[in-house]
C-alpha cells in the first residue's frame, strides 16, 4: 500500500467546503470519486485543513493511500486529467506510510485579500473582499502584534463548532499594503472556527476606530465575543501553506 501525499489548489467559489457532505460538492468529495473512479478502488482522502465554503487554496495539503502503481513523476499529470477545471493537483510525492497530512502539520498559512475600490469588480469580487472602505493598515498592523503568542482563542471562533481546546499559537500575523490591495497574512498551529475571518473583521474595527489595541487584547483575554460576532465573507479567504518538519527542517507547501 502507497502512501501518497498532494499539495491541491483550488477556487473554493463554487465549492461548499473542503469536508465531505452528502449531496453537497466539496473538494474532499470530488477528490475521492474522481479518484477513486481513475484508479480502480475506493480512495479516501485527508486534508490538511478544512477550509469553509468559499474559501480558496493554493496550498492545500492532502494524502491518501492506493495499491496502484501509478509512477510519482507523472502521477499530478494523470490525476488532473480526472479532476475539473476549479481543483488541480500542483505536485505529488509519495510518504511514508505514518504520514498524516492533518496530525504531521506543524502549521497552517491563511492569507485574506482586501481590495479598496469605489466599485464592484465581477473578477476580483472573486478572489477577494471589495470594499469602498480605506484601511488604516498601520494602525491594524500594530494591535495584530498583540495577539501572537499561545492564547486562548475562544473569542474568536464562530459557533457551530465543538472542540476539546481553544488554545492555539498564532505565529505570524502581518498587515500589509501594496497598492489598493491589502493583505492580512495569518500562520499558527491550527484554526479555531472561522477564526481567521473573525480576525480579519476585529482588525478593520480597530482601522474604523470602533476598537482600540488595548480593547482587542482585553477581549483577547476575556474571551469576550461582544462585539466580534461578525465575519469577513469566504471569498477573500485562501490556504496558503501547509508546513511540515522533516529530516531537521521545516518542509512547506508552496505559493
């Protein structure tokens, strides 16, 4: 038995999440039927991540295991022959038989993409929020800095979801701009419930004036939700990387 290991990007648009549903299209579901029908045999896929409806990925991380002897260096090629147009498998290696493309991450990459325009846009409302609004970047980049470290997060995860810990490390969390285009680049050990979404709508109140770093940091604290019950939409939203330790470094998915 093979144990085989993708990095998968997709436009998560047209897709009602990566997990499998019944009579819902997913990537996991698509994943495993065009699979499973190309190599003869039931295919059953793990993600890295979960992503929520909408949500991209250009880095998705998956693995599964198959008797077939399909060579590695032509496996992408015949495998994206199978899939449509909006899932593609970037590279492939085949892994150990203990690797576990959720359990073995050491970290998960989110990038959330905000565009200031006046008006709609049929091309980048795809793969981003528009907004009128204009960010005061500098101003979200600073209270950001609060938040690293391992906190509990609890304050910033959607209802629907039941976990043992709210607890998570947040690595990485950057503001930049580049133009009209802001970018709210998150990396930590995993992701509460539509946490990053939650960050992502915290850090524009704090732009707006409506909360101040130090109140961010109190409901950081309290895990107090008031006030931080909104989410940003999915379509700005994408999986950037996936990053795993191997042979004394830090392996990644690339974007």
């Amino acid at each position: 038995m093979r144990n085989l290991k993708l990095e998968v990007e997709y436009d998560g648009t047209d897709f009602h999440g990566f997990q499998r549903q019944a009579a819902m299209r997913t990537v996991q579901g698509v994943l495993e039927a065009r699979f499973s029908r190309l190599l003869g045999e039931p295919i059953a896929v793990t993600g890295a991540g979960r992503t929520d409806a909408g949500v991209h990925a250009l880095g998705q991380v998956v693995n599964f295991r198959t008797t077939r002897p399909v060579p590695i260096e032509t496996l992408a090629a015949v495998l994206n022959r199978a899939l449509p147009e909006d899932v593609k498998v970037r590279r492939a290696e085949e892994v150990p038989e203990t690797f576990h493309a959720r359990r073995a991450a050491r970290s998960r990459t989110y990038r959330y993409t905000i565009v200031e325009r006046d008006t709609p846009s049929p091309l980048l409302g795809r793969f981003a929020l528009v907004t009128a609004e204009r960010l005061e970047v500098a101003r979200m980049a600073a209270a950001a800095q609060g938040l690293l470290g391992r906190h509990d997060f609890r304050a910033f995860q959607a209802s629907g979801s039941a976990v043992k810990s709210t607890e998570r490390t947040l690595y990485r969390l950057d503001c930049a701009r580049h133009g009209d285009r802001v970018e709210i680049t998150v990396e930590a050990d995993a992701f509460l419930y539509r946490m990053v979404r939650l960050l992502v709508c915290a850090l524009r109140a704090v732009s707006r004036g409506e909360l101040t770093a130090e109140a961010l940091q109190e409901r950081l604290r309290s895990g107090e939700r008031r006030g931080l019950t909104a989410t940003a939409p999915a379509c700005g939203l994408c999986l950037l990387q996936v990053s795993y330790e191997a042979a004394g470094r830090t392996e990644t998915g690339y974007y």
